[in-house]
C-alpha cells in the first residue's frame, strides 16, 4: 500500500477509533476522576509537552498518578553532546511520588486514556513511537531523530517488546523499525499485544 493511502486510512481510522473509544469511556472518566480528585485532590489531568512529529510539540494528557508537587518541578536535565546514550532508561523516584491511586492506574495503564483525545486533535495515533520529552529529544542523535518521521503513538513496538523496561538504545532501534516497517498488519500485532500486555499488567510505564 502507498504511503500517502496507508496514512490518510490510519488518520481516518484514529478519529473513529478515538472518538468511538472516548464515547464508550465516559464512565470509566467520570469514575477514574472522581477516584484520583477524592485520594489526592486536583487537578485531576496531569499535562505535559512532549516533542511530536517532526519535533512538533504539543500538549499530552493523563490521569495525575503522582503527587502534585511532582509535576511542579522539572527535575530531568541532561548534558549529552553526542545522543542520548543507549544504556539510559529512564526512571522517576516511583514510591515516593506515585500515589497509591497513580499505582493502579500506571499498572493497567488507565492513566493513558486521556490521550484519546491527543489523538483525536491529530497530534498523536493510536499506534506509533511513544512521545518523550522535548529535555532528552533534543540531544537526539540524527540516527534518534528518525522515531520522530510519524506521529507518537498511545501504544508501539518498543512498547509490546518491553515497555518501560527496556533501555534507551532498544527504545530507538524498536521505534525505527516501526517507522520503516508500517503497515496495517503491523499496527494490529501491535494493538492486540498491547491488549495482552495492559490485562496482564507487565512493564507499566
């Protein structure tokens, strides 16, 4: 299929899928908000910009899992001068900061749902390289830059080989070889194992 058809398909089917998915969530929402206003107060979305395609950035959305003096301050600042090394994983201080709410919502990855609307607005797909922050994309290498050709995804291929438990350099090669490899077959492997891997709980962000 050409490129210029398999994308113009994939947007159409991000705006059924999201809008669909976003209409049967309402309750989840609603119940998910409450949960998170009444253990730990407002706000209840978490927001954060994160770099895009084409090193676009934009405005992500998510359930607030972490304390809210957590999102205040922005503690990742990094002196790379030639990429992003590939041992580098990236870790938050997870039992000091999540809420035990936040625990349960990061483990099912329930605190993702919002961005159903990222990918509505068309800043995000349902399936693509997840989006990082502009503080490590823009010590990205040429080789790195090129996870950034599609949009970001809610879901991807590093994401169904690992999650959050793998290291920078096996983030790249992954996200690259989607980019290089898309396809409809593909993005449906990777939703169902998603699927698989969200039910099961494993490697939550």
């Amino acid at each position: 299929m050409e490129v210029n058809k398999y994308q113009i398909i994939k947007r159409t089917s991000d705006i059924i899928v999201s809008s669909m998915l976003i209409c049967c969530c309402i309750p989840v929402y609603l119940i998910i908000s409450f949960w998170v206003a009444i253990s730990s107060g407002r706000p209840v979305l978490f927001k954060q910009i994160r770099t895009g395609k084409g090193f676009r950035q934009f405005t992500i959305y998510k359930f607030r899992s972490m304390e809210q003096t957590s999102h205040l301050s922005d503690r990742h600042a990094y002196c790379w001068k030639e990429g992003v090394p590939d041992h580098f994983m990236f870790k938050t201080d997870f039992d000091e900061t999540v809420t035990t709410v936040g625990k349960v919502l990061r483990k099912y990855s329930l605190d993702e749902l919002p961005q159903l609307f990222n990918v509505l607005i068309g800043n995000m797909s349902i399936v693509g390289p997840r989006p990082e922050i502009p503080q490590i994309t823009k010590h990205y290498s040429l080789y790195q830059s090129k996870r950034l050709m599609v949009k970001p995804g809610m879901t991807g291929y590093a994401q169904i080989n690992g999650r959050s438990e793998i290291s920078h350099g096996k983030k790249i090669e992954f996200d690259i070889y989607y980019v290089e490899n898309q396809s409809f077959l593909l993005d449906i492997k990777i939703i169902l194992s998603t699927i698989v891997l969200v039910v099961k709980g494993r490697g939550a962000f």
